[in-house]
C-alpha cells in the first residue's frame, strides 16, 4: 500500500498491526509510514510517525533506520538531513548528527559530543597502563603473523575504509563476553578491563585494539546507540602526532574540531554522533578502543540487557 502511496488503506493496516500488541512491528509500521511521507515532502507528518516509533519507553532509533530507508528515495540525503533537522526542533532527537541505528534512548541525557576524561577515574589506570598494553598487543599481532603469515585474527569493517587502507581491529570484548582466545595473548591488558565494569558488562559494542594503517580513512559512520560512549587510548603514534602533529585525528560531527591522539591523553566521546578518523601519516596509529555505558542509562536498562546478554551466546 506504502509503496502505491494509498495512505488510507496503509494507515489501516497500521492500525490493526498496532493494536495487535506487538511494539516492534508497530514501530516498523510507524517507520515505513514516516518514509512514505517523507516522499511526498511532508516533513511534519513524517516526524510524527517517527515520535511514535520510538516507542513508550523512549527506546529505539528507528529515525536513523528511516535515514537508511531514505535511500530509496531521490534526494535521499537531503530528505534525511531535512528530517533530522525537523525531528531536532519536533524534540524528538538531541542533535541532527546522533543517528544511531539500532538504540537511541531520549532519557540518556545530557547528550553531547566529546566528554571530559576527567569523569571516568578509571580511564587514568588503562593510561598508565598504555606501554604495556601496547607490549603485548604487538607480541600478539606478531603471534598471528607467524602463524599465518597474514594478520589472521585481526578483522575490521571494510566497507568503512577508504580506497587503498587498512584498519585491523583485535577483539578483547564483544556484547559484553570476553574472547578468551585473544585475551590469553594480552592477559595483562584483559585483567585491567575485566575490573572496569562499565566496559566488560557493556552488551552494546566492544572493546579492541584498533590499528588504522599509514595512508588510511575511515568513512563517517556511528555506532549503534546512545547507550554507551566510547574511549581511544592511544598505543602507537606515528612520529608525527607525536610530537605535536596532526596528520592523524579523529573527528565527532557537532563537535567542533577534529582531535589529534596523544599520549596519555584519552579520547572520550559519544559514537552514536557521526565520526570519522584519519590517519595520513607516514606509519600506523593503534589504540585501545573502550566502548562501556553511558553514565546516564537506567540500571534497570542495564540490567535487563545484561541478563539478555547472557542467554546469547558469543559470535566466537
């Protein structure tokens, strides 16, 4: 019906769907409605339906699978930046760069870009801490490359990295379970993060080593909620960044600008914003990335996803 742009019979399947008492399908229909008027240029009734689909409980960011539907759509990324812009001023997101696509929760506030540091006690150990991690990080990139003679073990999302790069990324904790294969190679590093509850608990994200090759640029992208914040300790510099240079940086949209790493000095921010990184300098930038919950989330949100997380079983 949606895609015969008969509204009145859509609306009415809607209905019988919502009433049916299954929230997810209703949010879908919610979501497909708001697409539908969006190809029609009507903005207003688009967010309406996008309000609705999140929910009662606040939970589900189903405006940014809306962005992805938008696609389809000619002028898809004019639409999703018209209807970002209209849901910011409808109250219905925080800010047009905080699309994630699977989680965004209105209550986890305040919603910002970059964080202090400061505000985790925590993050001062795993800085301490940062020549050994990286010690034994690279014994373990080492490890895979002998075994292999390829750095077998070490993954990452292609689809992010630009033309000629390369980004690895070296699994310590997934959905909050720890990947104890890779653990036995930096058990030092592993023992830290296991006595950081925010980060070994989390069930929404990771934590890895993650290497971005010289030459290399990650395409703007989020993560998948509003329900953590994300960490970059730095490990290995290029010479350049070192000592006071910025070929290689990391950049949250609304947040200003771009932030080169340097030692001893984490990086906190919300991933869910839309953020790229860079690294054009002449050798490669390795840091331990942290994804762990967001200060501000309901411990009964937590909870409930911790206890989910524990009937599924990890992807290794």
């Amino acid at each position: 019906h949606l895609l015969a742009q008969r509204f009145s019979e859509a609306t009415s399947c809607y209905h019988r769907v919502a009433t049916a008492g299954d929230a997810m399908r209703a949010a879908r229909a919610h979501e497909q409605l708001a697409v539908a008027h969006l190809g029609r240029d009507e903005y207003a009734e688009a967010v309406a339906h996008v309000r609705h689909a999140f929910g009662d409980d606040g939970a589900g960011a189903h405006i940014a699978r809306t962005r992805f539907l938008l696609d389809t759509l000619d002028g898809g990324e004019r639409k999703a930046q018209r209807l970002a812009r209209a849901a910011v001023a409808a109250g219905v997101l925080f800010h047009e760069a905080q699309l994630p696509p699977q989680v965004l929760d209105l209550r986890v506030g305040p919603s910002r870009p970059w964080w202090q540091r400061g505000q985790f006690a925590w993050l001062a150990t795993l800085e301490a801490a940062a020549p050994t991690m990286r010690a034994e990080y690279e014994a373990a990139a080492r490890h895979h490359e002998q075994a292999s003679g390829s750095r077998a073990g070490l993954s990452s999302d292609a689809s992010l990295v630009s033309p000629g790069g390369a980004w690895h990324e070296f699994v310590l904790y997934w959905g909050g379970a720890k990947n104890e294969r890779n653990c036995a190679l930096v058990p030092r590093t592993c023992a830290l993060l296991e006595s950081i509850p925010a980060a070994a608990t989390l069930t929404f994200g990771q934590t890895h080593f993650s290497t971005l090759a010289a030459g290399t640029r990650l395409r703007p992208h989020t993560g998948n909620t509003n329900y953590r914040l994300t960490a970059h300790i730095p490990l290995i510099l290029p010479a350049a960044v070192a000592t006071g240079g910025a070929c290689a940086a990391l950049r949250v949209h609304g947040g200003g600008a771009p932030r080169p790493w340097r030692y001893g000095n984490a990086l906190v921010f919300d991933d869910s914003y839309l953020h790229e990184a860079w690294n054009d300098c002449a050798s490669p930038r390795t840091v331990l990335l942290v994804n762990f919950w967001h200060p501000k989330v309901p411990p009964q949100v937590v909870e409930r996803y911790i206890a989910e997380a524990r009937r599924t079983p990890p992807p290794w």
